[in-house]
C-alpha cells in the first residue's frame, strides 16, 4: 500500500502540481489548502508525511507544525517545509521546531520527493 | 524745682516769648492804656474842636466869595493823610464860610472859589488822637488866613507853618511830654509871624481881628500892662469879657492863690526888663475854674523904639498838665505793679557800670538788698556760664538797634547753689548824642517754674503720638507719659514709671545704639536724637524717634534728662522702603531715568552713566530726546504718550544713543509717576541693555529652528523607515508572491517535460527545457534584483556563524548541474579536504557560488567546462570559478562589480538579466568578510575568485577593518563591545538573537566563547552603543536580559587609526583567548 502524503498550500495549482508529482512517483497524495484544514485532514487520516506551506492565510506553517507535534496522533508525521523564504534564519528557524526539511520555491520536484521518501524510510525505522 | 534747672528747647522760643509778653509788656501797657485814657476824654474832644469851629468862623468873617461850588471836606480821616492846606489854598484863598456848618471856601488865582464843606460829624468821629492834631491845623488855618491877608508873597511861610503844624502834630502823636516844647516852638514861630505881619501889614485892624480869632488867647495891654484887648478865645479861657478887663492888669485879674509866686514873679521881672517872657502858671479862671496858661509875652515897640505895650499869646495848656499829672500817677501805679509782681528791677548806668538792683531782684537770688554790690559785676557773677552768651548777645542786638527791648531767659545761681531761671528784659532810656546807651531799665522774672510746666505742657501737646519721658538722674525717679505708654500699647497703669519700662523694651538688637547715644549726650552734649525699634505690648516691633534734653549742674554733670518719644513707625517704614527702593535704584544694572512731563531728565541712576556712557550730571536737566536716535524718537514719543494716557503698554524695543554717537538696542519700559493726588507728573523709564539678550535669543531661535529642523528630520525619518520598511515587506511579499507562480510554471512545465501528460517529441522536449531554465533565470534574475536593493539599504541580515564548506557548496551542485547539463557544459566540482571551519553566513556564500557559477555556465561555449575548486590560504578559503568563456578585457574588469553593468558576449543572448549579479556577489562577499576579483584574458576564459575567512577571531577583526577601509559609506569610527550574559547557557541565545532577523547588520561579533560576546561596529559613542545592545538583547528577551552585562571597551577611530584600532579590538578579545581554546 503506497504511503500517503497530504500536501499542505493556499495555492491550489501548486498543491495539485506536487499532488501530481507525488502520485507519478507512487504515493498516495491528499491536499487541503489551509493550514486549519490542513491539521484537520492529518488528525483525520494521518498521513505518512506532510509538505507544508509556511504562509498561509490563517495559520502559518509554523503554526501548524506546533499544533501537530502537539497532538499525539501527528506529533511523530515528518513535515516537509516548502517556502518561498530563502533565508537561512528562516530554514535554521524550521529545522529548530522540528521539520524534516526546508526546500525553497522554486523547488527541484525530484529534491521533493527525495527529501520526502527519505523521512519516511527515516520514520518509519525509527519507530 | 528749682534745683533743677531745665536747659532751653530752641522749639520753647515762641513759647517762651509769650510768657515774656504777658509778664512784661503787659506792666508798660498799662501806662500806656492810662496815656491814651487821658487822651480819649470827651472834654478834650469837644474843646478841640470848639476851637477850630471858632477859628473857622472868624476866618470865615474875613472874605466872602461870588462864585461857589460845593465840595464835601474829607475830615481828616487820618492824621498823615490830611490834605495839607498849602496844597487846598495854592495858589488861591481860603476863607471859612459858615462856622456851624464847617464849610471853608478857597480861591484860586483868578478868584474862582471852591466851597469845601466839613461834615460835623466826620469831625466827632475820627479817631481821638486826631483831636490834638486838628487843633494844630486849626491853627496853622487861621495863621493860613493871616498870611493870605498878608499878601501873595507870605504864602511861601502859610505853608511852611502848615508843615511845622503838622510835623508838631506828629510828633505830639507820639511824645506827649514834649507837646511843650513843641508849643513853645510853635509859638515863637507864630510871634515871628506876627512880627513879621505887624512889620509887613498895614491893615492892623486885620491883625487884630485875626488875633481875636485864634484859639490862643491875645492879649494887648499898653506899657503899663494894663489890658486893651483881649479877644474871644481870651474870654472862652478865662471867663472874662473885653469889657470887663480893659484897663486891669492881667496878673491881677487872673492869679490866684495857687499860683506859683516863683513864677509870678519871672513874669513881672521879665516885664520889668522889657523881654520875651515864657512861662507857665496855674490861674483860675472868673467861675473858679483853675487851668494852666503858657504865657508868650512879648514887648512891643512904636515905630520909634519906644515900649508901647506888651502882646501876650497864652495857651491853655491845662490838658498837658493833667496829662503829666496822670504820667506821675501811672509811674506810681507802675512801681506798685512791679513791687506787687515781684519783679526784680535794676537800673543800669552803662557808664558806670552801676546798677540799682531792686529788693525784690536780691531777694529772688536768696540774698539780703545789703549783700549785693549794685554794680553790673553782681548780675555776671551769678549767671549760668552756659547763658552768658546769650545775655550778651541780646543786650548787644539792643544796644546796636537791632532789638527794639534788651529780652533774654538764663538762668541765675541761687545763693543755695541751685539755679533759677529768670526772664530778664529792659531797654535803654537814654542815649548819648552819638547813640550810645547811657541808661537802661528793666525787670526779672522768675520763671523756673513756668519753664517745667512749659516743657511738660508744650510736649504733650506737641502730639497725641508723642510720649513724654522724663528722668531725674538725681533721684533715679523716672516719669513716662499716657502717650508713651500708649505708643507701646500700654494703659497708664500697666507700666511703671521705671527705667526698666524704657530699657527693656527696647528692641534687643537697638539697645546698645540707644544707650550709648543717651550716654553720649548726657558726657558730650551731643544731640539725643535717634530712631530706634521699641516692642509693642502685642510682640510687634514698632518704629520711635526719640529726642531728649539733659540739665547739667553748675559742676557739669546731667541732673536731670526728658525728651519725647514718638511713634515714627509707618514712616520708617515707607523710609525703609523708599531707601530699600533706592538702593535698588542706586543698584540696579538696568539704566533708570526720572523724567519730568516734558520729557526733562529729572533723575538718572549710576547704571545711566554705564548705558549712556555719559557722567550722570550729564544727563540731569537735558532732554530724553540726546539720547533716543532720530530713527526712533517718534515711536520713543509714541511710545511714552500712550503710557501717559493711561493703557498699559509693554515695554518696547529700541534704541539709544552713546555719547560717542554708537547705538545700543535696549528695551524701554516706561510708566508713570504720579504725585500725592494722583497726578501725572512725569515718567520713569527703566532701559535695558539686551543687545545681549538680542544675541541670545538670535541663538535660541537658531537652536529652536534647528530642533524644529531635527523634530522634522526624526517625523521624516520615521516616516522614510516607515516607508522603507513598507517597502522591504513589499518587496518580501512580490518576493514571495512572485515565486509560487514562477513554480507553477516551472512544475507544469516539468511535468510534460518530464511526460507525465503524455509524449513528448523531441523538440517539445528542447522548448520545455528553456522554459526552465527561463525560469530559473527568471527568479534568480528577481532575487538578484531584490538582494541588490536590500544590500543598498543595508538591510540584508547577515548570519554569520562557523561552518563547514562543503555545506555551502554541498546545495549549490545540484541546481548548477542541470543548468551545466541544459547548456551542455561539464560542471566539476573539486573541494580541497580537511579544510577548516570558516566564519560566514552560508546561505551568502551559497549565492555567490551560485551567481558565479551561473554566470560561468552562462558564458561558455557548448562543451566547455566549469570548474569549482576551493583552497586553504593563511587566514581564510578560496573558493574560484573557472570557466573556458571568451574572457574580459581591461575595460569590463574595471567596471565588472558596478551595478547594472551587463556583461558582453553572452552565450545565451536570450536571457540578460539586469546586470546586478556580480555586484551583489561582491557585496555578498564582503558581507562575509572576504574578498572577490576576477582573472581574465580575453580568448583564454576567466577565473572569479571568492574568500571566506576562517574562524579565527584575530583574522576577522583584521578582516572586518580591512573590508570597512573600502568602503565609502562608512563612519570612520568602531565600538567595541562585551556581553557577558548572567548564565553561561544564555551565550548561545543572545548570540541568535544578535544575529536574528531584527539584528541590525553594521554589528559584528568576533568571539563567541565561553559566556562572552564581543562585537563591534561602527559608531562613535560606545556608551550609546552599548545602550543600544542592550536594549536589543532586552527586546529579543525580555526582562531576563536584563541580567547581561554590557560593556562598552571603548570607540577609536578608523580608518586613520586603523592599525591602533585593530590592536584595541585584539586585546579586548585577549582576555577571552583561553576561552576560546577551551
């Protein structure tokens, strides 16, 4: 059974396009398009991992990541940051609260899927 | 008491002379009050003026007139002012026309007559000195009337007569006693003039008729005395007709018992002997009546000298005689006066030097009349020493003229040693022909105890706020007055008549003053005179004046001292203030001037001589207007007129003039000064030097402007950071919004790239790829864009930190091979190993490697190779680019690094970008602290070479201090700081937030080890800086950070001092050095 992703981003054409890579590269992808909907679809159903976006309309993907560590049910799903902050403080910033990575817009969709795959295998040995 | 003798108080003169008039003038007034008494008798009223009624009837009888005009006669209203009759008659006649009626009528040359009509009643009215008098000028009328019937040429003497009358009536006005003697002259006056008519007159009946008609009695007898007419005025005298004394002889009619037969017998020896005889006997007259007769016998001779009878002229001269007879009775009533008065008389003869002192005038002394010399030397031996000069004076003033009495008060030792104060004033009754004293009279009063009660009196009623001390130094008994209790607040019975009542309510601190001027007075006579503070019975201070007299014993000591004490309180007061007022205005630094309405300079102070540079006495009494410049004088006067009117006017600013012609710009404040009622009279302006001012406040102004200027700037600033920061977040924003977009693209694209739509030929494969790669460009070209202006604004935050190279090259190799990979280029990238940590912000570096890279792929030709090595120099790394392109000339390598400059020869002309790249990799670098240069030959590629230093304190402050030299726009002095937080575990925290996204890029930290930071920047205030830190920790922490430390190493300058600097900052982090091996 193909792990699953849920992809996290106001911008629905970009979250389809990842969902579209992803699937291509056999993974099960679910998208929401707000940070709200985006915690609630992870509770839901959590998923293998979650490619998040930092700015959003009504949660920041930091905000996000804090509400998922803190409940039990998502607290271990690695998140990926995607983001269109390029600054080092920013990245340094994501990795201290706990994401698995941060890629950069405009990202290399092989990088994404590597950085995803890997903190899966990485998960699930830990677990 | 009159053992003591109180000294003169000069305010006691006026006093004192009243006593004088009521003691002394008061005794001769009575003589002259019995004078006059005899003089106002009716009888001799209505004698007198019988008389003249008669003379004037018979003068009237003599002529008579044909023309008439009536005149009123002013009766001689006053004894000097009477018409004189030379002047009523000159040159006429004069005639009496009805003797009841008083009406006289003059003619005048050419016989035009004047009627001039006496009014009887004026006649009984006048005064009754004028009685004596109009018998004179009755006389002098009628002997007027015989030298007009003499002729013209007698009326030169008519007048002459009338001058002697009235000169004898003047002084009859005056010397009674010698109204004798004046008789006797007017009588050998009035025989001369009979001689005179009796030699020059023919009509004898006329003489005779004028003799019957004068008030003397005429009597003609023949040689042997017998009577052969007498006239009327014989008969009103004597009571005897002309009939029944013709052929008598006078004598025998006339004398009595009473008469002096001494005299009797002169009269007959002198008849006998044929001469002038002038005598005065008592006779009696027919009824009995005794009166007295001055008798003017003259012999009268024929043409041929033989006697041919004798002319008698006898005056009643009764009155005189009652008159000296009332004199006697005065003198007598005078000398019981005296004696019942207790004066003390004397009688000096000046010559002589001896004196007849009087019973009464020994007595008063205390000695026997038998003990006193009666000689001047008695009266100078008992007077006070201290009065003799005063006697003296006051008898000289007399003798020489200057003093109509001899009055003068001393004192005159008692034979008991006391002294008693005496009034003693006389004069002198005789002179000598050269007007030299011979005799003088006069009294002496004791007056000692009219003196006591003089001073008590006149002192208590000098003021209701003037208090009466008196202390006798004797008895120690001391005497204080209602009033001098009353100033102190007290009734009369809640102080005692003490010494200690005056002493100790003397103010504490005027006590000395008081005593010693009391004390002085009392030994040197000084005057006691003195204003003094007094406590009021309600705790108050009031302000008195005192004044004081002593008596002093013949042996020189103060018996006795009393004076007054007024309350001078308010004065003083209003004194103070206006002496506390002038000083002020004697003091004042600003220039004040007192002016009269006119603007006249009344007054100036010591200031005006400053201002003005002009002596005061300059000033005074010339016009404001010298010293207001003609520019300024109408708005001066302007100025001072509405101040006159009454508005108040703030001072205003002007001018005035130096006396070397130089103005000075003062203010004027002006104001009116008015007198007690209220009215305006001049005006006082105070005028102030403020060129200084002016100067000052030109400065404050500047200061003010330059804050305003500043507030402004700051608003300006605020609003540009503001504007900034808008910016910066809209650049962030179109930063981040621009991307999401550009990755649409760019995935779409790479998914039908990637076939995941379907097949792909070939072609579309190409056109897919350079959309990617557009992309690509596209957003590096954007981020280039937006660094550069980040980097301009020195806003690009900067993070600094150890870190290993191959983290920075380890991100940049896959991006850089696809772009290899879609231009055809092989990529290597050779790292040298072992290499040590460098100091930098990586994502920086990572983006120079990239924007190189990108840009050596850019320009190299299909097949060539990119190469990227790195290698250890001393202090840093050296990361470099080389590429096989066609290489740059001298021209682009000068302008290389300049923003917007495009590079030529671009292997893919299709993408251009802005020209930033390589400029914002310059300023990346040096954002790094490193260094970047290029070398390169055209045709032979080039190589772009890049430095990071090594983590290595030392190596970066020389660093940092080299990199800033290069720069432009920056300050040209360095701060070192210390942050030495509380606990050690904090280091790394503050660290971060020094280097968050809040930190400000121009701070540098150079050592992070153990608990200590040091960081340094540019600023000239390391104080401020180091405020400045902390407040940043702070923010970033809240009240925790509080517990760093943060000190400021100091600031040095840079770049001259560069080398020192340098020093400064190594030793700074020397201390830290163990550490920093730990």
């Amino acid at each position: 059974m193909p792990d699953r992703v849920l992809i996290v981003d106001d911008e629905r054409t970009l979250a389809r396009v990842i969902g579209i890579r992803f699937k291509a590269a056999g993974f099960e992808v679910a998208t929401a398009f707000s940070g709200e909907s985006g915690i609630a679809a992870a509770t839901a159903d959590p998923p293998a991992a979650i490619v998040l976006d930092v700015r959003m309309p009504d949660l920041t993907g930091f905000e996000v990541l804090d509400r998922l560590r803190a409940d039990p049910r998502t607290a271990s799903i690695p998140v990926a940051f995607l983001s269109a902050n390029v600054q080092d403080s920013a990245r340094s910033a994501a990795m201290a609260a706990g994401a698995v990575a941060y890629l950069t817009k405009p990202y290399d969709p092989a990088d994404v899927i590597a950085v995803v795959t890997r903190a899966i295998d990485a998960h699930r040995r830990s677990a | 008491m009159r053992e003591n003798a109180w000294a003169v108080v000069p305010r006691l003169r006026s006093w004192r002379r009243m006593v004088w008039r009521v003691v002394f003038v008061g005794l001769p007034l009575v003589a002259v009050l019995a004078w006059l008494d005899w003089r106002t008798t009716a009888a001799a009223v209505e004698h007198a003026r019988a008389d003249r009624l008669r003379l004037l009837a018979q003068v009237a009888a003599i002529a008579s007139a044909d023309t008439v005009t009536d005149h009123t006669f002013p009766a001689v209203p006053q004894p000097r002012a009477a018409t004189p009759i030379s002047e009523i008659g000159a040159p006429g006649t004069t005639e009496i026309v009805d003797p009841t009626a008083a009406t006289v009528r003059t003619f005048d040359a050419e016989g035009h007559g004047t009627m001039w009509r006496f009014d009887p009643a004026e006649i009984a009215a006048p005064t009754r000195g004028i009685v004596v008098r109009s018998t004179m000028f009755a006389v002098a009328c009628g002997l007027l009337g015989m030298g007009l019937v003499a002729g013209a040429t007698h009326l030169g003497l008519a007048r002459r007569l009338d001058r002697l009358a009235r000169e004898t009536a003047t002084r009859l006005d005056f010397e009674v006693v010698e109204q004798g003697d004046e008789l006797e002259t007017l009588t050998t006056t009035l025989r001369r003039t009979i001689d005179l008519l009796e030699t020059s007159c023919e009509d004898r009946a006329r003489l005779a008729m004028v003799a019957e008609r004068t008030t003397s009695a005429v009597v003609m007898t023949d040689r042997d005395r017998r009577i052969t007419w007498v006239n009327e005025a014989f008969t009103d005298i004597t009571g005897y007709t002309l009939d029944e004394v013709v052929g008598r002889v006078p004598g025998h009619i006339l004398q009595c018992e009473e008469s002096d037969p001494a005299t009797v017998r002169r009269i007959r020896e002198g008849l006998e002997r044929r001469e002038s005889i002038r005598e005065t006997i008592f006779n009696r007259a027919k009824d009995g009546r005794g009166y007295w007769l001055t008798l003017d016998i003259h012999p009268v001779f024929d043409d041929d000298g033989d006697l041919s009878g004798f002319l008698a002229v006898e005056s009643d001269v009764t009155e005189l005689k009652s008159m000296q007879e009332r004199l006697a009775q005065t003198e007598r009533r005078l000398r019981m006066v005296i004696e019942g008065a207790e004066l003390g008389t004397w009688d000096w003869n000046i010559q002589t030097g001896e004196v007849v002192f009087n019973e009464r005038w020994c007595r008063m002394l205390g000695y026997e009349p038998e003990e006193i010399e009666p000689h001047v030397r008695s009266w100078e031996l008992v007077v006070h020493p201290e009065d003799m000069d005063e006697a003296m004076h006051a008898l000289q003033d007399h003798f020489e003229g200057r003093a109509e009495t001899y009055r003068c008060e001393h004192r005159l030792r008692h034979k008991d040693g006391t002294a008693i104060w005496v009034l003693d004033a006389g004069r002198v009754y005789e002179w000598d022909e050269d007007g030299r004293p011979l005799k003088a009279a006069g009294i002496h009063v004791d007056i000692t105890d009219a003196r006591e009660t003089a001073l008590r009196y006149e002192l208590a009623a000098a003021g209701a706020s003037v208090g009466i001390w008196d202390w006798d130094l004797v008895s120690g008994d001391v005497h204080l007055s209602a009033n001098w209790k009353a100033i102190l607040g007290y009734a009369p019975d809640e102080l005692p008549d003490t010494y200690e009542s005056w002493h100790d309510n003397i103010h504490p601190q005027d006590r000395d003053r008081v005593i010693s001027a009391l004390e002085r007075h009392l030994h040197t006579h000084s005057p006691y005179d003195i204003q003094f503070r007094m406590r009021h019975r309600d705790g108050t201070d009031r302000w008195t004046h005192a004044r004081g007299q002593a008596a002093w014993g013949f042996d020189g000591k103060a018996i006795r001292v009393a004076g007054s004490l007024a309350d001078v309180h308010d004065r003083k007061l209003a004194e103070l203030a206006h002496e506390r007022l002038a000083a002020i205005v004697e003091q004042s630094e600003d220039a004040i001037l007192g002016l009269a309405l006119d603007g006249t300079i009344v007054i100036a102070n010591p200031a005006c001589a400053t201002l003005f540079a002009r002596p005061v006495e300059e000033l005074v009494g010339r016009h404001e207007s010298m010293l207001v410049p003609a520019k300024d004088r109408q708005a001066e006067l302007d100025h001072t007129e509405r101040v006159a009117a009454g508005e108040r006017v703030p001072s205003r600013e002007g001018f005035r003039l130096r006396a070397d012609g130089s103005e000075v710009e003062v203010s004027v404040a002006t104001s009116v000064v008015r007198d007690d009622e209220g009215r305006v009279v001049g005006f006082a302006k105070i005028v102030r030097d403020i060129t200084e001012r002016r100067e000052k406040r030109a400065l404050q102004e500047s200061h003010a402007a330059l804050a305003r200027l500043n507030t402004l700037l700051a608003h300006q600033n605020a609003r540009l950071e503001e504007m900034t920061d808008r910016a910066h977040r809209f650049v962030d924003d179109v930063s981040h919004e621009f991307r999401t977009p550009l990755t649409v693209i760019k995935e779409y694209a790479s998914l039908i790239l990637d076939g995941l739509g379907g097949p792909v030929t070939d072609e579309q494969q190409d056109w897919l790829r350079t959309i990617d790669v557009a992309t690509v460009d596209l957003n590096t070209m954007v981020e280039d864009f937006l660094d550069s202006s980040k980097l301009r604004a020195g806003r690009l935050r900067v993070d600094r930190r150890p870190v290993a190279v191959p983290e920075i090259l380890d991100n940049v190799e896959r991006l850089l091979s696809r772009k290899a990979e879609a231009a055809d280029i092989t990529l290597t990238i050779a790292a040298a190993p072992d290499l040590p940590e460098v100091f930098a912000d990586p994502e920086k570096a990572r983006r120079v490697v990239m924007n190189l890279a990108t840009n050596a792929i850019k320009f190299s030709p299909r097949g060539s190779e990119v190469r990227i090595t790195t290698r250890r120099l001393e202090e840093e790394i050296e990361i470099s680019i080389h590429d096989q392109g066609p290489g740059l000339d001298r021209d682009d390598l000068a302008t290389l690094f300049q923003r917007f400059h495009q590079l030529p020869n671009a292997m893919s002309p299709s993408v251009k970008g802005f020209g930033l790249g390589l400029n914002i990799a310059r300023q990346l670098v040096w954002l790094n602290l490193g260094r970047i240069d290029v070398d390169s030959e055209p045709g032979r590629g080039s190589t772009f070479r890049f430095t990071i230093p090594i983590h290595h304190p030392v190596a970066i402050v020389d660093r940092f201090l080299c990199v800033q030299r290069q720069r432009e726009d920056w300050p040209d002095r360095l701060a070192v700081a210390e942050i030495v937080p509380a606990r050690s575990r904090e280091t790394d925290r503050i660290r971060q937030s020094l280097c968050g996204a809040s930190a400000p890029t121009d701070i540098k930290i150079v050592s992070r080890a153990g608990d200590r930071i040091v960081v340094f920047g540019p600023t000239d205030d390391a104080d401020l800086w180091e405020d400045r830190l902390r407040r940043m920790v702070a923010d970033e922490f809240g009240d925790d950070a509080t517990e760093i430390t943060v000190r400021g190493l100091g600031s040095f300058a840079f770049p001259e001092d560069g080398e020192s600097a340098r020093r400064t900052i190594l030793n700074t982090l020397g201390h830290s050095k163990e550490i920093l091996r730990a």
